[in-house]
C-alpha cells in the first residue's frame, strides 16, 4: 500500500481542494472571457447594424460567473486550510465573515446590473 500524501487526509478534503483550485482558475478564465466580450462589443458598439448588446451581455455574464468563482475559491481554499490545520479558526472565522459580507455586496451589484441590463 502507498502512503498518502500528508495534505491529504481523505476523500472530502481532497475534493474540497479540487474544488477550491477549480474556481480558481474558473474565476481567471471568466476575467480574460469577460475582458475579450467587452473588447468586442465596443468595437460592435460603433456599427449600426452590430449585435453590441449580446455582447454586452455576455460580458455582464462573465463577470458574475467571476465573482460567484472568486467567493467560492475563497471559502473552499480557507475551509481548507482551516481543516487541515494551517490555518487558525479565528482567523477562519473572520475570513468566512468577510466573505460573508463580500457575497452580500456581490448580490446586491447583482441586483442592480441585472435590473439595469436590457431585456430582449
């Protein structure tokens, strides 16, 4: 039998690992998509007959798709750390209440970019 490696202590761990890295890196590919939409739909935005709105849209899409993977990978990565002993639970603790207040304050931008986006 092999030995384990020592940050791995079982199977719900490792998968709360994978899923903090895998927002992670959700969040940065949703940065370049929604840098790119946004790219294009100010050159779309100078042709009268350019489909600008669409990618507007995709483009507000991209940024709550990034923002919902950055508060993930930020309370997986700390439950992780926490978990394995890294870090303190105080310190946990204040972390998962700043993401607390962060998720509030993403929801409300939420709110108001989808209240203010052009229905179809």
């Amino acid at each position: 039998m092999t030995p384990r490696p020592p940050y791995v202590h079982d199977v719900g761990l490792s998968f709360l690992h994978l899923i903090a890295q895998w927002a992670g890196a959700t969040s940065f590919v949703a940065l370049l998509g929604c840098i790119i939409a946004f790219a294009i739909a100010l050159q779309l935005s100078r042709h009268p007959l350019a489909p600008a709105g669409a990618a507007f849209d995709l483009a507000r899409r991209l940024a709550l798709l990034g923002g919902v993977a950055v508060i993930v990978a930020g309370g997986g990565s700390t439950l992780y750390w926490w978990r394995i002993g890294v870090a303190p639970g105080v310190v946990a603790a204040g972390i998962g209440l700043g993401l607390a207040i962060v998720s509030i304050f993403f929801a409300v931008a939420v709110r108001a970019l989808t209240a203010r986006a052009p229905r179809a």
